[in-house]
C-alpha cells in the first residue's frame, strides 16, 4: 500500500496522470480506466477512478504547507483541469462516483466471507479494504459538497461498516504518520481499526 510510505511527488504525479486520461474516461462505460503510464510506460500507474483521483487531490490539498511552491502550483494545475472536467461531464461525473461507490462496497463482500471463513487470515487482508473505505468516503464527501442524491450510498456505507466493527479492534493509525492530519478518527475510523491477530497455537 503506498499509504505507507507517502510521497507528494508520487501522488502528484499519479493524480496528474488520472485527470490527464479523465476524458473520455469520464462518460465511458468502464469502471476501471488506464493512465498514459502503464506496465509499458515505465513504472506501473495504479488504475484510473474518479475516487482514486479524489483520495490523492484531498489529501495533497490538506497538506498543502509542506509542499514546495513548484508541487503548490502543480497541484493548482491539476486541481483546476479536474473541476473543469467535473462541471463539463457533470451527469456522467455523479454517475461514475455512484457506480464506483457501490462496486467498491460491494468488493468489499469477498473480505466479510473470508474474515468468517478463516479469522486468522483476516489481518492479513485488511489493508486494501482500508483503502476501498476511504475512497468511498472521499465519494460521499464529494456527492455532498455537489449537492448530489447520496442517501444510499450511506445507507450501504453504514451497513459495510456494522460489518468491519465485528471484526476490528481500535488501533494506532494504519497510515503515513504525515496523512493523520488528514483523516481525522471521528471520520475515519477504520483508519484506527485492525482486526486482531490470533495468537499462533503451541500445540503442534
């Protein structure tokens, strides 16, 4: 998880990356898109989402003072190219946040089974639906602030999260100690959360 070993530079330049490829993406049928980079391009990019792109633009925006003046005006650049792209394709924009918003939940079924299969591996897999989680509430976040219908994707939220409480307990912060700042437990508190470790028997 590259959350834990954050690096402005990376994020900006993956987030560039994302709004670069973000038309058409943005009114094609294709949940998951690609980037110019690629396994061919040099260094593998991570898939393009309009959530992946709004976890990267948030967290680079509140840690904005440690940014150099060059990553700021970067940044300002890819802000802007973004917000122009949301209110040209608004429809299609709200759209791919809801769809995405869904598929991301529902993925997050597969960890559920396992989690109830195998309580030992549950540790194991519990980072990349920390990530999933997040993207969906930087969704949320966004559907809000566009004024946009989002009651369902709470109502699902919430039932995800009855769920990931069952198997967590509390915890130091998952993350880059630098991006705690950023996700604030009341919000974020499957940031705080692991599920436990079962102690490996001594019986053998």
């Amino acid at each position: 998880m590259t959350e834990k070993t954050f690096n402005a530079d990376r994020d900006l330049r993956e987030a560039k990356a994302m709004v670069d490829a973000l038309v058409p993406y943005v009114y094609e049928d294709a949940l998951y898109g690609r980037t110019g980079g690629g396994l061919f391009g040099g260094s593998a990019m991570p898939a393009l989402t309009i959530g992946s792109l709004l976890l990267r633009l948030r967290r680079l925006r509140e840690l904005d003072e440690r940014l150099s003046p060059a990553q700021r005006d970067q940044l300002g650049q890819i802000a802007k190219a973004h917000d122009g792209i949301m209110s040209e394709w608004r429809q299609h924009y709200v759209e791919k946040l809801h769809r995405e918003g869904e598929s991301r939940l529902k993925a997050m079924r597969t960890f559920f089974d396992e989690c109830e299969e195998s309580p030992r591996q549950c540790a194991n897999i519990y980072l990349p639906e920390v990530v999933r989680r997040t993207i969906v509430q930087e969704i949320v976040r966004v559907l809000k602030m566009l004024e946009e219908p989002h009651d369902e994707l709470v109502k699902a939220m919430r039932g995800v999260d009855s769920k990931l409480r069952r198997f967590t307990e509390p915890a130091a912060f998952l993350w880059e100690p630098d991006l705690q700042m950023v996700y604030p437990q009341s919000e974020f508190w499957w940031l705080y959360a692991v599920p436990p470790r079962a102690e490996t028997s001594k019986d053998s």
